[in-house]
C-alpha cells in the first residue's frame, strides 16, 4: 500500500502537488497526507494571503480526500523523517525549489534523508502547461 506524503508551501500553485498526489494513490489504494511545515511563528497565518492560500490549500486537499496538516517545526528534514517514521511513508511529492541554490533547498535536504526506500517525486512548475499542451 502506498503512503502519500505531499509538501506543501503557503501558495495556491501547490494545489497541483494535491492533485499529482492523488493520481499516484488511485487504483492501488493508498493513502495520501498533505503538510506544510512552517519555520516561522504560526501568528503570521493571521496575514490575508498566506491565511486565504492554506484555507484553498485545505478545501482541495479535502476535495482529494485527505487533510492539511500544519506543522510548526525549525528543522523541516528532522519532522520528515518523523513522518515518514510515524504513517510509513513510501513517496513524498514536492514542488521544485525557487533557490538561487539548490543546494541551500529543502529539496536538496531531503536526498540526505536516512530512508532510501522513500522515493522523492519533485513536481516541476511547468508540468501543467505540458500537460494542456
């Protein structure tokens, strides 16, 4: 059985990171986990955009049958590998990083992961538009 987690930040444009999740659990049952983990106090939840985005980010998580944690950590990788531990995650889904870096990504981070039966899928930004063409 697959167990889905999928990353998410605080834009709308990670609705297609729900969506690719969801196709990799059809048909061979599954389950799927939608999270963002933020490493700033949870007070700035209370500014209009990042507020309005999760709240999107949550209706299409539940439209994909799943929920939306949020997680208030400073050390993203050490709450994945407590993740992958806890729900017995077998792929994580995450979008490509926006770093001038992609050494200095969480990306970059999750390949140091101690799992190496998890197997990281990073959606590129563009895959919709290849997809419609």
């Amino acid at each position: 059985m697959k167990h889905v987690l999928v990353c998410v930040t605080g834009q709308r444009s990670c609705d297609r990171l729900i969506s690719y999740g969801k196709e990799l659990i059809e048909g061979d049952g599954g389950d799927m986990m939608v999270v963002h983990i933020a490493g700033y106090d949870l007070s700035e939840l209370a500014r209009g955009d990042l507020a309005e985005n999760l709240e999107y980010l949550h209706r299409c998580a539940v439209e994909h049958e799943a929920n939306l944690t949020i997680i208030r950590s400073d050390n993203v990788v050490a709450t994945m590998v407590s993740l992958i531990n806890k729900f017995d995650i077998t792929r994580i889904v995450m979008g490509e990083t926006r770093k001038a870096k992609v050494e200095d990504s969480t990306t970059s981070a999750f390949e140091e992961l101690p799992h190496k039966d998890v197997q990281i899928i990073v959606v590129p930004e563009d895959e919709e538009d290849e997809d419609e063409d």
